[in-house]
C-alpha cells in the first residue's frame, strides 16, 4: 500500500462527513437552524399541484407551493423547491430533501417504507375520454374496445395506475395501463388519438380541462384517497412538526381559503378530511417471497430490453452502412445531406429523438405503437454513430484493394458490395460490438415514451415494494446477464483481428 | 492492339507525362523502363483508366479512352480486356485463393459457379498453385501471392496484360518464379505492357522496350537495340 493512500482515504472521509452535513434530510432542528424546509415535487407532474408560471416560467406555481410556504412558516423557515421525477420523489428523502409535496397518495406501501403525515387532500380518479368517442361510461371498460383492450394512459406512480393496474389484473376491466413520466402526456395522448383513455385526479383534469377542449370526463369519479407529505422516517421530529402544522392550518381556517382561491372546494375537503380514515401500513415481505414475487416481471422486463436492442440494432447497422457508403462514394449533391444526417443525431438527446417521434408525429396524423417508436428511435439514433464506425472502417480498407477489384472489370459497386464492405465490416467489428452493449443500456430511455424495459420496471418494483437495494441487485445481475456473452463475442472478434490477417483459427 | 498518342497528364501542376506516344502490337511484349518518378506507373494506369489525362488518346484492345474522366461502362468494358498485376500484389485478403481468382469472372462475366472454379484451378495449376486453392493470401510468400494475382488477372481472359514492377517487392527466388511465369504468358502470345528496372528480363522476354525520362518518351526501339 502507498504511504499516501491512508491519508486520501481520511481526506475522502472528510469530504463525505462534509457533504452530509450540508446535506438536507435532516431533522426539524437542523431544517430550523438552516431557515430552510427543502421539499421535493415534479413541475412536470403539472398543475394545480406544481407546475411552471405561465407568467414567469422560472417560477413555480400551484396550491402545493401555497401550502409548503405555509407549512414552512409554521416551522419558522422557508420553502425551498426541489424539482424531481414524480415516481422517484420518495428517494430523494434523507439525500436532498427534507419532504415530499406532490400529490402523494397515502398507500399502505408508503405508511410502510415512509413517514406519512395526515391527510392534507381528498382526490378522486376520474376516467376520460374524447367527446364522442368510446368508452362512453366506466362500464364499458369491462369489455374490450373495438381494436382489442382499452389503452388507458395513467402517471408512473400514481394511484391511477395501481387502481387500473389492480383492477386488469382482476379482470374487471379489460385495459393495456400505459405509464407516463408526467399527467400532460397522457392527455396530449389521448388528444392525438393514441390512446383512448386516461385515469388521473379529478383536480388535474378540471385544471386542464379548458386546453383539452376535445376530452371530457367519463362518468362520476370511481375511485379516490388522500394526499400526504412524505418523510423519512429517520426525521419524526420533523415529521411531527408538520402534523402539527396541517393540525393548524385546517382548523384556522387557511387550508380551506386556500383551496377555495384554487377552486378546490374548500368546504367540501374540510369534511372529506375530518372523516379520513386511517391507513395500516404493509407487512414487510421476506427475499424469497419477494423475489417470487418480482422476477417474472424482471424477467419479461428483460424480454422487452432485448427486443430493443435486437430490433433495433440491425436496422441501425443497415442505415449506418448505407449513409457512410452515400458519403463515401454516392453522388456529390447527396454528401451533405447525409452529413446532416449525421450530425442531427448525433448532435442531440436519444430523449428528445424519442419524444419527436413519440409526441409530434401523432400531430401530424402518423401515430406509431409505443414499441415501434421506441425501435425506431433507437435505430435512427445508432445509425449516426454506426455510419461513423463504418465510413472508418471503409476508409482503413488499402486504396489498392478498390484498384485491384476495379482492375479486374467490376463496377464500383460491385467493388464495395464484394471486396471494400466485406473487409470494411471486418474490421469494424470490435466497436460495433461494444456500441451494442452500449444500445442495450440506453434501451432505458425508452421508458419516456411509456415502454416499460428492464430499469422503468425495476424502478417501479423499488418503489412500490421499498426494496430499494435488493432489486438493484437482482436487476444488475439480469443485466450482466445479457451484456456479458456479447462482451465475450467482443472479445473474441478482437482476438481474431489480432492474428495476421487471414489466417484461419 | 495498343495506341497511345500523344499523352499528357499533371499532377498538382507539373506535368508527370508530357506528350507521350507509344504503340504496342498484338502478342508484343512492351516494357516500359526508365528512372524513378519518370512517369512509368502513371502512364500504366492510364491504359486501364486507374489514372485519367488531359490530353491525348489512349486506345487499347478496341476500347477508347478520352481525356479527362471516362463513364463507368466505358471503363468497366476496358477492363474486362485488360488485366492489371500491381507491385504489391493486391490480392483481397478476405477471401481464399480459389475465391480470388473466380471472384470477377462471376460477378462481371457470371460464369456458373462450377465452370469458374474449374478454370480457376486450371490457372492456379499453370502458376504452379494448385494445392493452395484453399488457403487465404496472406499465408502465402510473396511470390505465391503475385502468381495467384497474374492467375485472378488471366482468369478474365484478357486481351492485354499489364504488370507493374511485378517483382521488385520479391526477393530473387521469388522473382525468378514469377518471371518464369510472365515469360511462359508471353511465348504463348499474350499481348503485355511490363514496367520493370530489370534489363535482364527485359532483354528475355521483350519485343519492344520503351525508355521514359520525366514524363517524355527517351528513347525506344527492340531490346537488342536498346540494352
Ligand atoms: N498520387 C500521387 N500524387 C501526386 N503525385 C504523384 C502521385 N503518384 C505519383 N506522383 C508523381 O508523379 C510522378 C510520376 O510517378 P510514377 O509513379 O508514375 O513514376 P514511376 O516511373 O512509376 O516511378 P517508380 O519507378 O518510382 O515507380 C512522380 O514525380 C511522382 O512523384
Ligand atoms: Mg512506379
């Protein structure tokens, strides 16, 4: 061992110690002594919780923010906003917030795994539809739509999806439930025809109803529960504080006038909440039962990782080619076109390809399955950086091979197709490899667009079993699994190309 | 059988051949020699359209080429009749022997698959090859490999032959096989344009020997006249 290394470990150590001190989570002393009741929500979840200020969209808006000022107050400091993604908010408890304010509902999961205050709102699920179209009451749901089962847009997360989730698998109603990262995109879905339903809050619909003048709402509300503000549960003096605190508010009288300036029917929440009733929290679930219970959805989860990469990955191979043959050899005019190409792909977020294919295109009247779009997107986005591994390769193949092959009376296609690709693809090999582990990783982001591969479902399963590290595990190793023997077959190309050229293993 | 007249080519402004005209005759064997840089190489692969000229004609084996770029038919017609073998043999490295050789008789010519492969053994038999049909180039000497080259070349049947410098990469053994290989083509007639530095050969195998100097025609005649 290095003589300094003790010392860097120590100096690490510090910096550790450090970091968690100025870190938030911290009990309702420290969040006092800091002047600061850090909590976390999503502006993408939307209003009338949280959401940008169309007067001003580096501000926050909604009648969480009201609420969080208030309740700070009552603590003796100030609010401030963490933004995160709505189904992962509870993670952020005990690293870089104090609390959670975001239309949490109260589950006997988060009683479990979190410190769940009293409730602070009634919600009610509410399904909807397009204005003169199917379904027209909640009823029908319980048979299949005319092209197979309903498409049912809900939030990742929410209580919409665990209600519609619980009830499929009932049987009662016969919907595919498809997640979404936030409330807008199911109603910009249902707009565009993508989907033909969409369960969420009834607030949030009433909030957005006038910009989706095409929907409606389907039926009487179906189902409903409670908001709560989330902590952790290492923090109960804090967790006490803002019991008290809503204590207050509601018999004051300023959580009423604040849900009637946001047109949230003050009166009638002031009763929902007076009879709230309470919530037991789950029993713990053992590994075993726990793996039981996860790994087939893991599993199938890892189906649709591979399906990704499988289906894509050739088409991007194909394309690649094709644009870095154009660019090499193609007529003059096509050359910047194709270096466009290029750049525009490799230039900007596969999230962002993803959502242009996902959410415009239905606006221009091209509406592509979840699954399609995802393999296309990916298949676009790769082929950029194949045709760039590929004109390499192309270009590393010696000048007097193309000679000798135009020598011998072959076209300049026929060159490429017989002598200049085949070698070109050779060599190639090693990258275009590591480049498919690579696309296998980034299959991730497919969960934007509502298609649930390996991490979407793992991240689901983590939350809403509180087995947060356990499931790391067990994912991690799934996807060790899949990368493993195609980091081998890397290998193994390498080795070959290592040998002098030709020669037969 | 092969006209060039009057040729001129630049490179990056200078001009490599100057005004360049020769003649080779049908079943002649010309060799082109001269000093490094002379324009030997370049003047070659005008004959098959590798390198294209500003001025002059060149015509070969019936095929006309004009100044500056020719069609992609034009030139792929030439080539079918006139066969190249470069100095650093070139042979695809991704393909066996056998594949070599019948490689552009199917693609260009789509002879069957087994009448190529049987012509293609007869070649590689003749260049004393025969029982490496199956191997890849690269594990072959070099001298194996620029037979093997002159038997993918022959394999097209050409009209005309053009070798340049086919054995300054080899050593003296290797040289003397391939020599023994090019002359045997040449007592059986076959029409060839040879660039080569060896006077030796030259004087062997040669019917007519043209002499460049920077970029212009020295001097040319038989070889008994010229060496
Ligand atoms: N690709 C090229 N780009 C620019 N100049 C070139 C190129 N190839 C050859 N030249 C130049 O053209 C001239 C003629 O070259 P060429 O290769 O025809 O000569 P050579 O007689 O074959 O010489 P050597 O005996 O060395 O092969 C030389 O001055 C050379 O530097
Ligand atoms: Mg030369």
């Amino acid at each position: 061992m290095s003589p300094r290394l003790p010392r860097r470990i120590a100096s690490i150590g510090l910096i550790i110690v450090t970091l968690s001190c100025v870190a938030a989570g911290a009990e309702l002393d420290d969040v006092q002594r800091r002047g600061e009741l850090v909590w976390a929500a999503d502006q993408e979840g939307g209003g009338p919780h949280v959401f940008p200020d169309p007067a001003d969209p580096r501000r926050i808006s909604g009648f969480e923010v009201e609420l969080t000022e208030l309740i700070a107050g009552e603590l003796g400091v100030k609010g401030r906003f963490l933004q995160g993604q709505w189904d992962r908010l509870p993670l952020l408890l005990g690293q870089s917030a104090d609390c959670v304010i975001n239309g949490i509902e109260l589950t006997p999961e988060r009683r479990r795994d979190y410190s769940c205050s009293r409730p602070y709102f009634g919600y009610a699920l509410q399904l909807l539809g397009r204005r003169g179209a199917a379904p027209a009451s909640f009823a029908e749901l319980a048979d299949p739509g005319p092209s197979g089962p309903w498409r049912v847009g809900v939030l990742t997360g929410s209580a919409a999806e665990m209600e519609m989730r619980a009830r499929s698998v009932r049987g009662e109603v016969q919907v595919e439930v498809i997640g979404y990262d936030g409330t807008l995109d199911s109603l910009e879905q249902l707009q565009s025809g993508v989907l033909d339903a969409a369960v969420m809050d009834d607030c949030i619909f009433a909030f957005y109803a006038d910009r989706y003048a095409k929907l409606r709402a389907v039926d009487r509300p179906f189902a409903g529960g409670f908001y709560t503000v989330l902590t952790s549960k290492a923090t109960p003096g804090l967790a006490a504080a803002i019991d008290a605190a809503l204590g207050t508010l509601i018999t004051d009288g300023r959580l009423k006038a604040l849900y009637d300036r946001w047109d949230l029917a003050g009166r009638q929440q002031m009763l929902i909440l007076r009879d709230a009733a309470e919530v037991p929290p789950a029993s713990q679930r053992t590994l075993v039962e726990l793996i039981r219970q996860t790994l087939p959805l893991l599993l199938s989860s890892a189906g649709m990782t591979i399906v990704l990469a499988c289906a894509s990955f050739p088409i991007a191979i194909a394309i690649g080619l094709a644009v870095a043959i154009g660019r090499l050899h193609g007529p003059v005019w096509l050359a910047p076109f194709l270096t466009g190409y290029v750049e525009v792909l490799r230039g900007t977020p596969l999230m962002l390809q993803l959502y242009a294919i996902f959410f415009l295109l239905p606006k221009v009247g091209l509406v592509l399955p979840a699954l399609l779009a995802a393999i296309l997107g990916l298949a676009l986005n790769y082929s950029a950086y194949e045709s760039e591994i590929y004109r390499a390769g192309l270009k590393a193949v010696p000048l007097g091979q193309f000679e000798a092959a135009l020598s011998l009376g072959l076209s300049k296609w026929q060159a490429l197709r017989h002598v200049l690709v085949p070698q070109a693809v050779r060599i190639v090999m090693p990258p275009v490899t590591s480049d498919f582990i690579a696309l296998f990783k980034d299959t991730s982001v497919c969960s934007a667009i509502t298609v649930i591969e390996l991490t979407k479902r793992y991240s689901v399963l983590a939350l809403s079993t509180g087995r947060i590290v356990e499931l790391a595990v067990v994912t991690a190793l799934l996807y060790l699994c899949m990368s493993w023997p195609l980091a081998l077959v890397s290998r193994w190309f390498e080795a070959r190309l290592e040998r002098p050229a030709g020669t037969t293993p | 059988m092969i006209q060039v007249e009057s040729l001129t080519k630049h490179r990056s402004g200078v001009p490599v051949l100057d005004a360049v005209s020769m003649a080779g005759e049908e079943g002649g064997v010309t060799a082109l020699v001269g000093p490094s840089g002379s324009g030997k190489s370049t003047l070659l692969r005008c004959l098959n359209g590798l390198d294209c000229f500003e001025a002059g004609a060149v015509s070969i084996a019936g095929h006309r080429l004009a100044p500056g770029s020719n069609p992609g038919g034009v030139l792929e017609a030439l080539r079918r009749d006139v066969g190249m073998v470069f100095q650093q043999f070139n042979l695809f490295p991704h393909l066996s022997v056998l594949d070599n050789v019948t490689l552009a008789p199917r693609t260009v010519l789509k002879t069957p698959a087994a009448e190529a492969r049987s012509r293609a053994v007869d070649l590689l038999d003749r260049v004393g090859l025969k029982s490496f049909a199956a191997a890849r180039p690269a594990t072959l000497s070099g001298g194996q490999q620029q037979r093997v080259a002159i038997a993918r070349a022959l394999a097209m049947q050409p009209r005309v032959m053009l070798f340049d410098e086919p054995t300054s990469a080899l050593d003296p053994k290797m040289t003397a096989e391939v020599l023994d290989v090019i002359v045997d083509l040449a007592k059986a007639g076959q029409t060839m344009v040879v660039v080569t530095h060896d006077h030796g050969f030259a004087k062997r195998a040669a019917t007519w020997v043209v002499e460049l100097a920077a970029g212009k025609v020295a001097r040319q005649g038989t070889a008994a006249e010229m060496l």
